[in-house]
C-alpha cells in the first residue's frame, strides 16, 4: 500500500498559525498561455519555531491577501513527503498543502 498524504492534526502540529507573506506562484503553459496551476504562502506558528511553514494552495483558491500575523485556517491541509538522494546522502522534503486558507 503507498502512502499518498497525511492528514495533520493542525493544533498539535502546528498550533495557532499566521499569515507572513506571499511566495511563489507556479505557472504552467496550458494551451499556449501560461496559467496559474498554484500558490504558496508563508505562515507562522506559535509551536514550530524552526522555520516558517509553507502552505501550497491550487490556483481554483484564488489570491489571498491578509494582514501580516493575521490568524488562518487551512481547509483540508494535507501533508506529502518527496525523498531524493544527493551522491549517497538521502533526503526528504514535507510539502504542506491545502484546499484554502481562510480567517481563524
């Protein structure tokens, strides 16, 4: 059986999080014109200090536009692991998505 996606348990994963800022947006040539496929969005957590999170949102969400450190709720976050080696090194990348993200 493979393993597609983990549903996290967003309050104990990552407690309150806040909305920090646009990312990247990832385009793809569709039909001879470039279209919008998804969006990704730095957030912050009161309980991962390390880093900031990443969430990635699919272009049918639209465009958020928050307030810096407003509260956010992601609808349906799922996460995925993609491993790759570098020489004899393994090494994995967690991909937070969601269907959206909205005002907590």
């Amino acid at each position: 059986m493979e393993l597609k996606h983990v549903i996290p348990n967003m309050e104990k994963t990552f407690g309150n999080l806040e909305y920090a800022g646009e990312g990247k947006v990832d385009q793809r040539r569709i039909n001879g014109r470039m279209t919008v496929v998804s969006r990704s969005y730095n957030l912050y957590s009161d309980v991962q200090r390390a880093d900031d999170i990443v969430v990635f949102l699919p272009a049918s969400a639209g465009e958020k536009n928050f307030e810096i450190e407003e509260k956010v709720k992601l609808i349906n976050p799922k996460i995925t692991a993609t491993g790759y080696k570098i020489g004899s090194r393994g090494f994995t990348n967690y991909i937070l998505s969601a269907d959206d993200m909205v005002k907590a």
